[in-house]
C-alpha cells in the first residue's frame, strides 16, 4: 500500500503553544483503492497521548483498501516528537483538530460521509466530537488537587504543574470556560472508541445525550484507563452504544502500535474487522 499523504494544515483561530503563529494540524491521509465512486466515506482518527498518526495504520490501511478516505491527526504538543505541558493537560484543544481536518477535506475532496476513531486520549477527542463534554465541576476539583483522574505516571507533581500553565494562559476560570466548550460536529455521523480515557472527567449527562451510533472496544488487562471508569462506562452511558472487551489478557497499548507480539495483532485483526462494518453500516457512501 501507498504511504499516506502529509498535510500540514494549520489552525488560525488558535494559537501554537510555542513560537506563536497558527496552531498546526498536520495530517495524515491515507487515499482509497481507485474505485467507482464519486464521493468517499471520511474516517478521521485520533492517536493516544504520546503517540502518533502512523500507530493506528493497523486500522487505517484496511479501511482505505475497502474505499474509504481516512485522515490521522498529529496532535500539537502531544506527540511522539514533541510533548508540552499544554498538550498534556489541555486535551479538550484534540477535538478542534478534528473539525479542523474535516473542514479541510470538506474543500479538497467529495466526502460522502464523515466518521471517527480514537485511541485512549483520542477516544475522550472523538467523543468530545460526538458530544461529550468536560464536567465543570469535576474540574475544578481536579484543578483544587482532588484525585478526579489518577496522576499520571512520570507526573508526580502535575497538580502544581498544572497551576502554572492555569496562570500562564488566562487563569482558571479563562481556562475552565474553554475546557467545557461544547465541540460537538455534527458531521461526524459515528465514532469508535478504543480503550478510551479520561471518562470520570466527563459530564454524564453529555455522555447520556449522543445520538450517534458508538462502538467502544477496551481490555481487560488496560492498567492504564481502567475499564470500568473508563470504557465500560462510556460503553453504559453513551445511549445504545456496542461495547465489549476484547480479552481477559488484552492491555491498553494493544489498540496501539501493535508490538505486543501475536496477541496485539489478533487484537488489531478482529477490531478492523469490527470497525469496517460498523461504519459500513452507519456511514452513507458516494
């Protein structure tokens, strides 16, 4: 298969955490095998913290091949080439980065449809595009110390980190009203959530009021966003959504770039399978 195409879009209503300037979306584009149609269907994908675009290739490639256009942001400082604290802490700026792209494509190409997948912090960014919303309240109390999301490893003092980056942008309440921005896109017409994270940040309400059909996928083994706070409740909220674990024994970083040996790629294998039809089923084509 062809390598993706890059596109290095920008942001003019935001502002990049460094250096000023437009706040970049670069992309990567994985074209469909030629066919007939005249308009594709759009899957936009979003890594996990850390991560990159090229992780979820394993879900990507398979669904070019059966034509549909699929678009892997790069997330701006919090990427595997770059991690800011603003990247890190700020997640609600991932789901923009969405819109972004599908406004972009919305001008270059015929879309028949959009969809979106996203992995552990990308679950929360596709989510947010289907209309979760960040609980006001919930943090607050997480900005106060309050333990609403476990302290990330590696980030032990992240409550006074997080202080810091609160007055450099704006002060809490600045910051606050922006978080729980509601982000929902309407185009986006069904979302796969893989593993996904930072559930008990969320409004339940918002969860609760997702019109748009769901898949969530999560193991068993996921020490990282642990499923019963984490997918199994977004899986319970989220109205009619198809939720189930894929193993006793799967990990969070299964879902990832696949080097956990036979298990990730028998992981990899089933949830494209998975995914294929249900945007096949949900996703209108030209």
């Amino acid at each position: 298969m062809a390598d993706p195409q890059v596109l290095d879009l920008l942001d003019p209503t935001r502002t990049a955490w460094q250096g000023g300037g437009p706040r970049p979306v670069r992309t990567l584009l994985w074209r469909p095998t030629p066919d007939q149609r005249r308009a594709h269907p759009l899957v936009v994908v979003s890594h996990g913290s850390g991560g990159a675009p090229e992780d979820l290739a394993w879900l990507a490639e398979p669904l070019s091949s059966k034509g549909f256009l699929v678009a892997a942001v790069r997330h701006h400082g919090n990427h595997n080439d770059e991690n800011l604290p603003e990247g890190m802490s700020f997640w609600w700026e991932r789901a923009p980065d969405l819109s972004v792209v599908v406004d972009h494509l919305e001008r270059t190409e015929s879309l028949a449809s959009v969809g979106v997948v996203g992995y552990s912090l990308g679950g929360y960014a596709a989510a947010a595009v289907l209309g979760a919303r960040i609980d006001s309240g919930k943090l607050k109390r997480l900005y106060a110390g309050e333990a609403v999301l476990p302290i990330p490893p590696g980030r032990p003092d992240i409550v006074a980190e997080v202080a810091g980056l609160l007055a450099r942008h704006g002060g809490r309440d600045a910051v606050t009203a922006r978080a729980v921005t509601d982000f929902r896109d309407r185009r986006f017409g069904a979302g796969v959530l893989l593993a996904p994270a930072i559930c008990p940040i969320l409004d339940d309400e918002s969860l609760a009021a997702i019109r748009r059909p769901v898949l969530v996928r999560w193991g068993d083994a996921d020490d990282v966003e642990a499923p019963d706070h984490n997918g199994r409740r977004y899986a319970r909220l989220i109205p009619g959504a198809d939720g189930r674990s894929m193993g006793e024994q799967v990990g969070h970083f299964a879902f990832g770039d696949g080097d956990g040996g036979d298990q990730d790629a028998a992981v990899h294998e089933s949830v494209a399978a998975e995914a294929l039809a249900f945007f096949g089923s949900h996703l209108a084509v030209g």
